[in-house]
C-alpha cells in the first residue's frame, strides 16, 4: 500500500473528475440532447419525405387523368385547384385561429395532423379506385339521367343525361372535395409545428433540410413514378394513400410538443365566434405591412394558376414524351437539393426577406424566357434542349427564391400568432385564387378555341402579368420592414396598432 506523504492526497481518496456536460437545445419548455434534436430532425423530415411525394402526385398526375377522361381545361382547373381554395377560403382561418389557442395533453398542432391522417389517406385510395366506384354508382348503363333543379315551379336547369365521361368526372370531383377538405388540415398546422418544436436558432438549418428532404422526395416520384403515371394512376394513387397514412402517424406518435402560456385573449375580453371573429380580423387586416405582404403572395400564387397545364404544354405542343420530362424534372430537383444548404446560408447571411425580393424580381425573367414558345416551335429536340437550357438557368433563382420564402414569414409575422397570420395570407390568397384559376381556366379554354393545343404555349403570358405586381408588393413589404427596423431591430406591428398609428410612425 502506498502511503501519501505530507502534504499529497491519498491514491484512494482522489475524487472522480465530472462528468462533461451534455449540451442541451431549447425550444419554449422543450429541451433536447444531441441525439434528441437529431430525432425530432429524423421525424419532422420522415413527415415531409412522405408528405412531398403525396403532394407530388396529387399535382402532376391528376391533371393529366382529368384531360385522359375528357375535361375541358377550365373543368380540371375547377376540380384540381379551385374547389381547394374555396375550402382553404372558408376554413383555414378557423383552423389555425383554434390551433393557436388550443392547450391539450398532445400540444397544439398534433392533435389536429394525427386525427385528420386517416381521412387524407382513405380518400387519396378512393381517387385511385375513382373508375371502379362510378362503376358502382351508375350500374350496366354507364350513365345517369340528373333529375334537374327547380325553384318554386320554374325550371332552373333541365333533366339532362349524364354520360360515362361526365360521371367520371363528377365522382372525381367530389372525392377531390373530400380529400382537399382532410388535407386542410395537414396543409396548414404542419408548417406551423416546426416553429413550436425546432430551437429557433436551428431553424434556418432545419428548413434547408426539409427542402433538400422535399427535393430528394420530388426527384424521386419524378423519375420512377412520373412515366407511368397515366398507366398506373390507381396502383400509384393507392400505394401513395397507403404509405402516406403510415409514414404521417408515425411521424405524429414520436414528435412531442412541449408547454404553452395561456392562449391570449380575445380583443374584447369575451368567448364566442363573433369575438373571435373580430379579433382575427382586428389583429391581421388592419395594417397596411400585412396588406403588402398578403397581396404579394396572392399575386405570385396567381402567376402559378396556368401552371396546371404545363405538362400538357410538354407533351402536348411541344413534342415531347413523360420520360423526357421526367428527367428533366428529376435532375431540377436533385440540383435543387444541392443548392438548398448554400441557398438557406445565402438567405440567413443577406436576410431572407432581402433576398426573396431580388429573387422575386429575377423570377420574371424566367417567365419572360418561356415566352419564346408562343412565337417560336423550335422542333421536339430542340424543344427539349431549349427546355433544358431554361429550365437549369433558373434553377438556383428558384432555389434561392424557396430558401428565402419560409424564414421571411417568421421574420416578417408575430411568433405567438404564427398559424393565424399564415392562415389570413392563405385566406386571402384562397379567394383570389379561387377565382382566378377559373377565369385562368376559361382564359385558356377560350385561347383553345382559335389555336387548338398550341394554346398551351400561352402559360407564361399569364405569369408575366401577374409576377409584375407581386413584385411591386413585396418591395413595398421591403420599404414597411426597414421602415420598422430592418437588419437593426425590426418588430412586427403591434396587435393594437393600426393603420393610422403605423401613418404617424412613418411621418
């Protein structure tokens, strides 16, 4: 045995050294390890890899199997997009509005992602069953005979047969209905929950991940699925529902939200849908910052409303085949998932809302690119050159533009009301779009009637015209945000600030 001499401690009485201290990452009353930050990334991505394939094939594929059973183009655009945003116009302010306020053992946005699920996935597998249940509906026949409508005796419209074509696309339309009324609330709580369960200080990373996630996701479907698309629209359409409803639930099971303050009150002091009603409306449409920001959006939603079309622009005018296009389609994506972590740097470094308004405005040159194809045919292979050539040149602007778009809303809009000012952008821009993709509908049914398919060329007439005021909007939000602070400080309006105040300010 060793002995210690004067003044020297004892071997055997050294104390331990302590233990490292783990680094720990906070979000609100959440706190995670390393490991526990790297599986709420691993789930939140898992959600949106499953989530983007989805919606990657409810938009390419369902406008070509409406124009395969014989809708015109402003039916596809009702059917596929319009009845969508009626729905997203009549209940997204709602949904977000409670979501915000709602206080339950699962959070505030989990409850209403893990009941709706099941419904998104039962009606995506009736969408691809869609032709075995018109089947079923209209018996040997093929067709129906509607009754007609009539309004204190006078006959508003007549008994009129409905063919096979027709009943095809009523059944259509209404599982559309069912499916876009389930994925509402998927389509707007989802993006709300990064904000509830990602430290802020991660976010920008996180959100690079998710578009590579998204990308990736989008190349994939683009490259397999996309050339089949019309051979196995009910094995795809099935299989996706399927794995949609698995990967999602998951996905709502392993993610946990933490504790939130008491939700605020309403601005009269009082409960009930006529003050909650003006609260919404008080707090997000009586400032003229919001106004710029949700016109800007409507307007560029608006420049993407023909934008249904443009395969059909490919294949049907331009010469081209699906497995041209999916290549090119494919290759965008992979590119673009290369470019998302260099691009949320960029948008993190210069700010995102400066640079999603440079992007906004180098966007219109690639809408003025594919102009050439009203005035020129270059032939199938140099249509797909040309398209190639386009296509990668604006590439990283679009990147850049996407990598921007998500951290300007958290920059720009109030954290604690986060859901509810998205959800009044999304219903303003719902009932723009509404109408607009019904008059962009009956714009390219008309131009259909005097050139045949070469109508299709004329998608990007359409975007031009309207990428031309969004950027006027979005640089007015730009002049509001350095006015309020800009790179130094900004803060958004206050609940109780309104136009008037915000006029003195300004002076």
């Amino acid at each position: 045995m060793t002995v210690a001499g004067p003044g020297s401690e004892s071997t055997f009485n050294a104390p331990p050294p302590p233990p490292p201290e783990k680094k720990l990452y906070k979000c609100g009353t959440l706190t995670y390890t390393k490991f526990g930050l790297v599986m709420v990334f691993v789930w939140l991505l898992w959600g949106d890899f499953v989530f983007s394939i989805l919606n990657e094939a409810f938009t390419r594929v369902l406008p070509l199997e409406l124009n395969r059973i014989g809708a015109e183009d402003w039916v596809n655009q009702v059917v596929n997009r319009t009845l969508g945003y009626i729905l997203v116009f009549l209940l997204t302010p709602m949904v977000s509005f409670k979501s915000d306020r709602h206080r339950g053992r699962w959070g505030r946005r989990i409850p209403y992602l893990f009941w709706s699920t099941p419904f998104v996935g039962l009606f995506l597998v009736a969408i691809g069953c869609y032709s075995n249940i018109t089947d079923y509906v209209t018996g040997v026949t093929g067709t129906l005979t509607f009754t007609g409508l009539q309004l204190w005796g006078w006959t508003i419209i007549p008994p009129l047969p409905v063919g096979q074509a027709g009943m095809l696309i009523m059944v259509l339309g209404v599982l559309v209905v069912g499916y876009d009324f389930a994925s509402l609330f998927v389509n707007t709580v989802y993006w709300y929950l990064f904000n509830d369960v990602v430290p802020p200080h991660m976010l920008s990373r996180f959100l690079s991940l998710f578009r590579m996630v998204n990308a990736g996701a989008i190349a994939l479907y683009d490259w397999l699925l996309l050339p089949h698309s019309l051979t196995n629209f009910s094995t795809i359409m099935v299989g996706i529902g399927i794995a949609y409803v698995v990967g999602f639930m998951v996905m709502c099971i392993f993610i946990k939200e933490g504790k939130y303050p008491p939700p605020p009150q309403n601005i009269d002091k009082r409960k009930g849908v006529i003050s909650s009603c003006k609260t919404y409306a008080k707090e997000c449409f009586t400032h003229r910052l919001y106004w710029y920001f949700f016109l800007a959006n409507t307007f560029t939603q608006i420049a993407g409303a023909t934008g249904t079309f443009t395969l059909l622009r490919n294949t049907k005018t331009l010469g081209l085949s699906l497995d041209d296009v999916g290549p090119i389609l494919a290759i965008s994506s992979l590119i673009g998932l290369v470019l998302q972590y260099p691009c949320g740097w960029a948008a993190d470094k210069w700010n995102p809302i400066r640079v999603y308004v440079i992007s906004a405005v180098l966007n219109v040159l690639g809408a003025l690119a594919a102009c050439a194809w009203c005035i020129w045919d270059f032939g199938p292979h140099g249509n797909l050159m040309y398209l190639w050539v386009s296509s990668m040149a604006f590439l990283p602007i679009m990147a850049v533009n996407d990598a921007a778009e998500i951290p300007m809303y958290m920059r720009l809009l109030p954290k604690e009301r986060y859901g509810q000012f998205c959800s009044a952008n999304a219903f303003v821009r719902a009932l723009a779009m509404s109408i607009a993709l019904f008059v962009s509908g009956w714009f390219m049914s008309s131009l259909a009637n005097h050139m045949g398919d070469w109508h299709y060329r004329y998608i990007p007439v359409w975007e031009v015209i309207f990428r031309i005021p969004a950027v006027f909007f979005i640089v007015l939000v730009f002049l509001e945000w350095r006015k309020r602070g800009g790179d130094k400080g900004y803060t958004p309006p206050r609940v109780d600030e309104n136009i008037n105040t915000d006029a003195r300010l300004a002076t």
